[in-house]
C-alpha cells in the first residue's frame, strides 16, 4: 500500500516565528494555500498558522483591543490582536513520518480534527506536507490498474488461487470477485487481499466455494458399546 512519501507534497512554502501578519497573507493568497508550517531555525515544525486564523482580526475589528475574557472566546480575541506567526499560529503540531501507511495518515486527521500533516524525518526536520486532498489521490487510479494490481496479488507467483479461478471487476473502484474457491475460509483471504490495493473503494462477493471449513460439524456421539441410553418412561 502506498505511504505518505508516494503522495505528500515535498516544495513546502513555510514562515518562521516572527514572519509578520501581512506577509503571511501575501503568502497564502500567492501560493493559493490555506495553512503554512510554522519553523524554527532548524526546520522543525513548531505550529501551523492558516487562513482561519488570520481571518480573526477582521472577525473582532474594533473589539481587538478591549479587555480580554477567559475561555475559547478570548483565546480567539487575543489571537486577533497578533501580529507575527508566532502569536497567530497552532501549537503543538501534529506530524507524521513519510513511511506512513495513507491509512494511518487520515486515521490522524481525523482524530486530530486536522486537515493536513507536516511531513518530518526521524530528527523531527521538516520534509514535505499532506493534506487531505494528497490522501483521496490514490482513488483517481484506472480500474484497470487497479483490477491488474488485484489479479496479480491473488493469482500472480504467490497467489492464493489458480489463474482463472476468480474473475476480477472492478467499476469506478468498486470491486466485484466471481468464481468458486476451494475453502469457504479462502473467501475471507481473497476479500481481503482486494480491499488491500490503493484505489479500492468496496469490494463485492459473488464467491462460491467447495468445502466449508469454518461452520463447524456437529457429530452424533453414543455411549461406549455403542448402546443408547433407554428413555425413562
């Protein structure tokens, strides 16, 4: 499967701590972006300022100045009065590592409520960026290819079924199996191995198979001498 490496986005516009307000919106309306990491000397990320935060100082207008309140409300009025990335930005970062599986990237997001991942190394530097427009990439292959890269994953060297066993479909990512397996625990292991390849949106069973190994078989058992026990009367 393909990592955060195959799809991040390695030119990453970046500002450090004390880039000012307004040249952090040149950035982003030049660039066409909505969030620039924020680093240190080094290159370690240390915050993520968006257009969201900018967006505050017009947001509150005159209020930027007056007293300031605890609470979520008043972090918001406070970050209105920035001036700098530093004051504007996001912090602590959430990052991920470029061998990332995809999965665990939007796994991220999600539990973080964030839409993009700084990209680091093992020393924590910064090395590209993922949003969540990279993770939907691997869903614009062919199905060609992704019925190619299924066919050969189960029928290929090491396969788990004989070529032109099974029939592979595979419609705007959504793929469908036919054919007739040999064990019916095989089913689950073909299904899977689908539902493994980049691009795959569902994948649909019409799998038949011969043996069924995994319902279990239930055996009648008689009293030793093989004589039934007498019913009471």
């Amino acid at each position: 499967m393909k990592q955060v490496k195959d799809v991040m986005t390695t030119e990453v516009v970046v500002v450090e701590k004390d880039t000012s307000f307004k040249a952090i919106a040149h950035l982003l309306r030049e660039h066409r972006l909505s969030a620039l990491p924020v680093v240190d000397e080094d290159r370690h990320p240390v915050g993520i300022v968006s257009e969201a935060d900018l967006i505050l100082k017009p947001e509150f207008g005159e209020a930027q100045g007056k007293t300031l309140i605890a609470g979520p409300y008043g972090r918001r009025r406070a970050k209105a009065r920035a001036t700098t990335a530093a004051e504007l930005m996001t912090s602590p970062v959430v990052t991920i590592q470029p061998e990332a599986q995809i999965g665990k990237a939007a796994r991220t997001m999600d539990r973080e409520k964030v839409k993009r991942l700084p990209v680091v190394d093992r020393e924590g530097k910064l090395r590209g960026i993922v949003s969540r427009t990279d993770l939907l990439k691997i869903y614009l292959r062919k199905d060609a290819e992704v019925g190619a890269e299924i066919e050969e994953a189960l029928m290929g060297p090491a396969g788990w079924v004989q070529p032109g066993a099974i029939r592979v479909l595979v419609r705007d990512g959504v793929v469908t199996l036919e054919g007739r397996a040999e064990h019916r625990s095989q089913v689950r292991v073909l299904l899977a191995v689908a539902r493994s390849v980049d691009g795959v949106v569902d994948v649909l069973s019409r799998l038949a198979y011969e043996d069924d190994d995994v319902t279990p078989r239930l055996e009648l058992l008689t009293p030793l001498g093989g004589l039934r026990p007498k019913a009471h009367r």
